[in-house]
C-alpha cells in the first residue's frame, strides 16, 4: 500500500507564493506540525521535531542543500529528511503535491487518545468537584493541560488562562474562601510555580482549600541543574499542607484524592509536582478516584462539661456580645438565632464583615482597626463574650479581659493568644443550636438588657459622623467616605465584594454598609495586590451574582494584565479603583512614626482610558457629584468595568 493510500487525508498548507526557494518554515495540519522546505524547485514536508533533541526544523535554514536544525546543528535533507553519510537519525517525511491552488501535504489521522496518568488525575479532580482551574500552560505542564483541555470539551471543568500565575492563586484562593471548596491553580516548572507561592500563603494563613498543581522537568534531569529544574517540593514544604511528587509508578488517582482532601479538610494548599514524562505515561485501565467513603461529616457537637460551663455563664450574662470571625461563615443562621434570643449585639472580625447584615437591628459592624465605634462601644459595655470562628488577631482587638467563650473545630485555636474562660471545641452551627438550647432551659436574669437599643443610637452617632465626613473637600480629590457612601447605596444586595490591602480597604472596613454581600480579603497575610484577581475568583465560584473588586492604585498597578483577562472572559467586573497616584497606607505609617514620606508616589496611566483599550468599560471620576452616574453605569455594564475614583489620600 502507498503513503497516500488508506486512512487519511491532503491537506493545503501553504500558497504557492508564501514560501521562496531555499528557505523553511513550520506550517500546521490537523495538530501535527510540519516542516515545509523549498529548495532547489522542490518541496519537502518533515515533521517539525528534530530526532535528536526535538528542536523545530521549521525554524532553520537551509544551508548548500542540507536543512540545518536551529538548536544543535543537525543536518538533513530538505526534502527526503535522510542525513549525511555516517548518521542514521531522521525526521518522518510526508508526501507532498504542488497543485495549481498550492502545496498539500498528506496526512494520517491522529492515533486514537491512550488515556494516561493526567486524564486519570483530571477526572478524579472532578470526581471530587472541582470544577475551576486557574493557569498557564506551558512546556513542562503539556500533557497535563491536554487531560484538562479533554474535560474542558466535555463540559466537567473550566480553565481560565491568567496572565500571572500569581493571580492564579489569588484567585483560587479567593474561590476557596467563598465556597468552602477548592478550586486549582496551574503552572510550568521553575518560575511558573514559584510565581504562586505569594497567594498559596494567602489561602494558607485564611484557611481557604486550594490545590496546586506544578509541572515539573523530565525526571532523568530532575536534580542535575537542567533548564528550570527546582526542588519544588521544598520549595512549596512550609505552605502546603499536603505535597507529593507523582511518580511514574505512583498511585496516580490516590495522590489526586489525598491532595483533594487535605486541602479540603485541613482548609489550606495540597501541591502535588507532576514531571514532564509521568503526565503523558499511559494508563489505560486505571480507574480514577473519588469522594465516596472519604470524608466524615465535622458537624461535631462539642463535650456536654464545656457545654454547661459555657450555658452558665451565658445565662448569667446580662449584656452578652457575640464576635464572629471568617470560620462562622457558612453557620450564620444559627449564630443569628442565638443573638436574637440572648438579645446580643453581634460584631465581625475584619474578614467576617457582612456576615451579618449592618441594618439588622443586633449588627454592630466591625471589630478593631478597621471597625466602627458602634462596635468597639458594645464590646466595652460587654459582660461576656462568646467568639465563633476567630482567631483573635491583634487587628480585631477582642478585650481578653472579658469572660470569654470561644468556640472553634480547630482545637489549636482554641487559647490560642491567651486562656479564655471556656474553650469550646464543636462546630460552629452545632454549638451555637446548642448553647442556645441550654440557656432557654436555664433561663435568662431578670435584669438582662436588650441591647438593641444601644445598637441603634451607636448607629445613628456613627451614621451622622459619616455624613460630616461625606463634605470633606480639600480641593485634592473624592473623600472615601464619599465613595462608600455610593456603594453602600448602589452595590447590590447579592453582590460579592473582593477588597485589596492599603487605605481603601481600611475605609472600606469603615464606611460601607453591608447588608447581604459577601466580602472576601487577604485576610492574615495582608497581600496588596488580591483584590482584582480576587474578584476573578469570585466570579468563577458565583457568575451569576454581581462582582465587585474595589482596590487602590498601587494594589491594582501588581496585577494590571488581568483586567485583559476578564475581558477574555466576559467577565461581569465592576472595579472601583480608588486612586490617589500614591502607596497612601504606606505614607500614613511613615508620618505615624515620624519619618519623612519617601519612595511612596506612583506614576500611574489614565486608568479609565486603559480599561478601554482593554475592551472594558472605563469611567474617569474627579467629583464626589459624578460618582453616583459612573457607578450606576459601571454596575449595569454586562463585562468588565471600571470606575478611576481620584480620592485625597488624607481623606480615609
């Protein structure tokens, strides 16, 4: 049978005026990448990787009549692909027709897939739910990304191809920080994987579950100095929870499962190191992994002694306070339904704002330097504190000398700064139906106050303060008050706000009033430059809420390429860019210590201007009476958006 017979096909790959006598280019048919020469009046076809080290022959020369491969010099003949005399390693050669209408080379069909160890990885990543990837795909992670491209077509994962991997885990941090469940960030070998390492701490130090995966060089270079070649374990040993290398004869599917479930259960980063050669390693009967029979339930009710210790002194409280940290997340109900009962104001963390509404008439704001009077008043007013899910950062100021009941499933957190007067380990939404249980049997005192209506004068102290501060105008630009002012009015209900790190978020701690939003922050580790790629991660976990990033202009400067990825993804983005052409945190801490500000100022674009080229929406706002129309228009926008806010930077 000849070359042309059978399956397979002629396809075109070139006119004949595109490729002149004596010279070589790559060309594309189907997925298989050919070399295509002209020399002396005749056209070959070879495949693209030299046999040596598979250098692309389509980027050579042709050299007195032999094809010279660019990377070690390696000769062939242009049109058969036989080397010199002495030598027996040569390319495949096509056939090739010159037609009247061009050059057509004949091609096989591709061989059917083999499934391998990544599509054995892949699917027990979404086996077990995950369904987001965030990434770049390069040289040493090929055979990986192709299983994810394969469940991409079938419509059981979706990858979003970032311009900075640091943004990737960002973004799968902020994912796992919304939903509870991990979401993945990918990159090469070498600086691809190091570049997560800045939003892995992130998800670490905030308990977010988030699973990274690295490519890695071929094994028989691992360790010997090769091109990017990093002992990326070690690298990655102090903020992963979890982390293997995938061996050629690993459990593949196990790995993938343990890697899930740790970041799952322990709340953190699972890395699993996958080498070039291992991802592409045939495996066509191995059943992948899944969550069934994996997991325990958490929802562990704490010791019946802790417990009666906790209701006595509770039902002897007459001004109870409820501090609620970022671990109360997903209880709210039940914590809400023991303030309603206990007549208890409820204050945040910092990173748990909006977990309860500021209008609902027990919701105190924020705790610490980011907070509100209204909360700092009712906690030293407090008889007992009882803390669901917070660490007790020194941020958030929680008065160690009160009575305290701490309730957390980690027992480490537990007197974690300081003893508390009863440690409670139990879930979150357990303990608090359980206290709540216990101090409706025992009773409350006769005198016990109800504390709403201290909640509500604090509010309208702090409400007329911040109306004050909504006329600041040192002729500088927009006061933040002002411009949380219009978000507290404009965001939706639903919305999900990421913020990034600096002055804007501590205004934003302040002034904004949450109503149902869910806020997400680098919480512990404070990154500046979180919040726009943040908001992409929120947008994957909740396409269908309202997205909000707000940041300053130095955070946003970190990560400004993402905003071409939203675009690229339609993401539905309103950014509220609070610009004031300095790091203006960074200033205030100089002044704070007597120091002269230095190497603060910042050079920035018209903003509003580089979102349209971008193919955003951008919006310039220099006075406080355009804010309310560009943001309206920001927010009705169905991509990304992006409001340039000019604010005084003394003005937070």
């Amino acid at each position: 049978m000849s070359a042309t017979e059978g399956d397979g096909a002629w396809m075109r790959v070139a006119g004949l005026d595109e490729l002149p006598d004596g010279r070589v280019k790559t060309v594309v048919a189907g997925h298989c990448a050919i070399a295509l020469t002209h020399c002396d009046g005749r056209y070959g076809a070879l495949d693209n990787h030299c046999p040596h080290q598979g250098g692309p022959l389509g980027e050579g020369s042709i050299e007195k009549g032999w094809l010279r491969c660019p990377w070690h010099g390696y000769d062939y003949d242009p049109v058969e692909g036989t080397p010199p005399p002495g030598f027996t390693d040569q390319p495949e050669a096509f056939p090739v027709e010159v037609r009247e209408d061009g050059v057509y080379v004949w091609i096989r069909p591709p061989a059917p897939h083999v499934r391998t160890v990544s599509d054995v990885m892949v699917e027990t990543m979404v086996a077990w739910g995950v369904t987001h990837v965030f990434g770049m795909v390069g040289h040493s992670n090929l055979g990986f990304a192709d299983a994810m491209r394969r469940q991409e077509e079938a419509g059981t994962l979706t990858y979003i191809g970032i311009r900075h991997e640091g943004a990737a885990a960002f973004a799968a941090s902020a994912y796992g920080k919304l939903t509870g469940r991990p979401a993945a960030c990918f990159g090469i070998a070498g600086p691809g994987s190091t570049n997560l390492l800045t939003g892995l701490y992130d998800a670490k130090v905030d308990g977010a579950p988030v699973l990274a995966l690295s490519g890695q060089v071929p094994s028989k270079v691992l360790g010997r100095g090769a091109f990017q070649d990093l002992d990326l374990r070690a690298a990655f040993a102090d903020v992963a929870t979890y982390g293997q290398t995938v061996l050629a004869g690993s459990d593949h599917a196990e790995l993938m499962t343990l890697a899930i479930k740790h970041a799952t259960v322990s709340g953190g980063v699972a890395h699993l190191v996958l080498p070039d050669e291992v991802q592409v390693q045939p495996a066509p009967d191995v059943p992948a992994g899944g969550p069934a029979g994996r997991t325990g339930r958490r929802e562990v009710a704490p010791p019946p002694e802790p417990l009666a210790e906790a209701v006595d002194l509770l039902a002897g409280a007459r001004r109870p306070v409820i501090v609620v940290g970022h671990g109360a997340r997903f209880d709210m109900p039940e914590v809400v339904r023991l303030a309603e009962a206990l007549d208890a104001p409820v204050l945040t963390t910092f990173k748990a704002k909006g977990q309860i509404s500021d209008r609902h008439p027990l919701g105190c704001g924020v705790l610490g330097r980011s907070g509100t009077p209204v909360a700092s008043w009712v906690m030293n007013e407090s008889d007992a504190l009882v803390v669901f899910g917070a660490s007790f950062a020194n941020h958030t100021g929680i008065a160690p000398y009160k009575p305290i009941i701490q309730v957390d499933l980690d027992p480490l957190a537990l007197g974690r700064f300081h003893p508390v007067t009863v440690p409670l380990l139990g879930h979150v939404g357990v303990a608090a139906r359980a206290l709540l249980d216990g101090v409706l049997a025992a009773g409350r005192p006769a005198d016990a106050v109800d504390q709403r209506a201290d909640v509500a004068e604090r509010w309208a102290i702090w409400r007329e303060e911040k109306r004050h501060r909504l006329d600041d105008d040192q002729g500088r630009g927009v006061a933040s008050a002002a411009v949380f002012d219009a978000m507290s009015r404009l965001v939706p209900d639903d919305a999900v706000i990421a913020v990034d790190v600096g002055n804007n978020t501590y205004s934003f701690g302040r002034y904004f009033e949450c109503t149902a939003q869910s806020v997400l922050m680098s919480g512990y580790l404070g990154s500046i430059g979180f919040g726009f790629p943040a908001a992409m991660g929120a947008w994957a976990a909740a396409p269908d809420r309202p997205i909000v990033a707000v940041t300053g202009d130095g955070g946003f400067g970190q990560y400004l390429a993402e905003l071409t990825t939203a675009v690229k993804y339609g993401m539905g983005i309103t950014h509220v860019l609070l610009n004031n052409s300095q790091l203006g945190k960074i200033s205030k801490e100089q002044r704070a210590v007597e120091m002269a500000v230095w190497q603060t100022s910042l050079v920035n674009p018209d903003f509003a201007a580089y979102a349209q080229l971008c193919g955003a929406f951008g919006v310039r706002v220099e006075h406080r009476d355009d804010l309310d129309a560009a943001l309206a228009a920001a927010l009705a926008h169905p991509g990304p958006a992006l409001v340039d806010v000019h604010t005084d930077a003394d003005l937070v």
